[in-house]
C-alpha cells in the first residue's frame, strides 16, 4: 500500500497561517554562531579550544611577570563548531515537526517550545564571553621568556648575603613554567604544587663552587584547560611514573652584576624530565630584594631570591608519544637563608 506525503506547510497542517515556521528557532544559534565568532576574532588569539578560566600574565616589578587575577573566558573554534550543530540540527528537528504537523493536522506545541529552549541556550556562550571582558592591559598569552644580554663571559658580581645554604620557599608566584606547542596551539604548561629546591654558594664570591636544585609535582600541571591538563598529566608526563620534574645547575658560566644586590648570570644544568636527564643552559636574574618587595610578595623575613630564568637546550626534551612538542622552562622561586 502506497501512502503519499505532502510537504508540511501551514494551509495543509490544518493551523493558521499566523502560526510561525518551525523553522524559526535556528535564528537564535545563528545569531549566537555569528557572536562566538565576533569575539573568537576580537581575541586574538586564534585559539582551537575554549577556556572558561583563561590565565594572561601580567607584568610585575618583582617577579618579573605575574599571573593576572582577571581570567574571562577564552572562546574557541570548537565551541563555535557545536552552536553550527545545533542550528543544523534545529533545520533537521524543523523539517521533521512540520512533516508530523501535516500528518496530524495540528500543532506540536510542546517540541516547538523544545526547540527554542534548545536554540537559545547557545546564545549565554557568547554573551557571558563579552561580560567577563577581554585580555589586561599589556598582558602577555604565554610566559615571556627572559633575555639576558651582557654576561657572554667572565664571573662578576656581589650579592649581600652570607654563604650557606638556601632553601626555596613557596609563594603564590612559585612555579615552573614550560612553554609547548602541540596540537596547532602554543600554550603554557604550569607547575605551581610541590615546589622545594636549594641554592648552595657563596653570593659574596660566585666564582666559587655552587649547585642548585628546583623540583615540582607532576601530577600538579596546570595547561589552563582541565581536559588538556588531564591528558598532559596521565598520557603525556606519566606522572605516576615520573611524580617529579627537576632543574639542577651545577656550576656557573657567567655572570654580571646588574644593580644593587642584583646579578645576571648564565648556568650550566640538567633537567629531570619523564625519567631521562637532559643538558640544558640557564639564564636568569638573582636579587636580594629590599623590605617593600618582601612586603609586596608577603614574604616578610626572607632575604634573598631569584626572578624568572630561561633555561634553553640544543637538544630540548621530546616524548616518542609526543612528537612535535616543544619544551622551555621558566621558574620564579624564593629562597630563604
């Protein structure tokens, strides 16, 4: 038995003419698809992947760079990718109602009312992106890498600090910092748990003996999206195999004295990264800062500490699972005598 259907238009669906198309709620995630990528653009970014806690740094007169306390939320190209979804799937849920409307000869009130639910839950994403504002004033996406000029040979410099050993003392600006780039992004992978270390030397005569050691949880990492994070930790660190990443300087290169109680300085060092040991260059400043800084970092009795450095490497560390991805380190650390 043959069965004709007729297309489902308002006359033969036995409504009024008055009554809107069915076809009407895909305006809304067209309107919020249009929005999402007004505000993917003004980012600037060009990021694939949505963050609703987007880290900038910001800069800082005694660390260097600090993390800024604003954090809007980061619309991504995957994101503007599901609200193109759903208003397919509006046109497809439109053209199936119509259909059911003409076979019944009435309205389906109830799936309509589904269907602009539906079409206007998309529209929050872009909205609630626009009021949380865009990036800081002067703010940087990943972690500025240090430039030290000037210290290509010769050791000199005096900080005013008695030898000994120093131990690295945890603050909110504590961290170590690795700049990757995987996936067609470059993003910041951050440590910031676990963080101990000592310095051992003499910042009276630094042409003497001195060592230097920076560790971190790697089950801490921290690549500002929780599924990226989780995927870092577990499928690309192997954090429970591999529980710490360290760096360790074992001797000075260079170094030059920069200003009262502050010296740059390049340094030989290792780093311990997914069970393998990997040579590595450091450059970076160390300054005993005076009692505002100490105020400003909340750090009152402390005497000494080091602003962030930039290891580098001819041979930067890579996973065989990984391949592509890049490595940097930069960590500002405290140190206590």
């Amino acid at each position: 038995m043959l069965r004709l259907f007729r297309s489902a238009s308002p006359r033969r669906s036995g409504y009024p003419l008055a009554v809107s198309s069915p076809f009407a709620p895909v305006v809304l995630p067209l309107a919020a698809l249009i929005a999402a990528l007004v505000r993917w653009a003004m980012q600037g970014s060009h990021n694939l992947y949505t963050t609703f806690h987007k880290r900038f740094y910001i800069p800082d007169a005694d660390l260097g760079w600090q993390i800024s306390p604003r954090h809007p939320v980061w619309l991504g190209l995957e994101l503007c990718a599901v609200i193109a979804a759903i208003a397919a799937g509006l046109v497809v849920a439109g053209w199936w109602i119509r259909r059911r409307e003409a076979q019944r000869g009435s309205r389906m009130t109830g799936l309509r009312a589904a269907t602009w639910i539906a079409g206007g839950v998309p529209l929050a994403l872009p909205i609630i992106a626009f009021a949380t504002g865009g990036a800081p004033a002067g703010a940087a996406d990943t972690l500025p890498a240090a430039t030290i000029q000037g210290i290509e040979s010769g050791i000199v410099g005096i900080i005013d600090a008695p030898a000994g050993r120093y131990e690295v003392v945890a603050h909110p600006g504590t961290a170590i910092t690795a700049h990757l780039s995987s996936g067609h992004e470059t993003f910041d992978a951050r440590f910031a748990s676990g963080i101990r270390g000592s310095w051992q030397g003499d910042p009276h005569d630094l042409t003497r003996p001195l060592t230097a050691e920076v560790s971190a949880d790697t089950a801490a990492v921290d690549t500002g999206i929780e599924l990226r994070s989780t995927h870092a930790r577990d499928e690309y660190l192997l954090a429970a195999q591999h529980p710490k990443i360290s760096v360790a300087l074992d001797r000075l290169i260079a170094a030059s004295q920069t200003g009262p109680n502050t010296v740059a300085f390049r340094a030989h060092g290792t780093l311990g990264f997914i069970g393998k040991t990997h040579a590595i260059e450091v450059s970076g400043t160390i300054k005993k800062p005076d009692p505002a800084a100490l105020a400003r970092l909340n750090l009152t009795g402390m005497s000494s500490w080091s602003r962030p450095t930039s290891p580098s490497s001819s041979r930067r560390p890579r996973s065989p699972r990984t391949r592509g991805t890049s490595t940097a380190i930069a960590f500002p650390f405290m140190c206590l005598w």
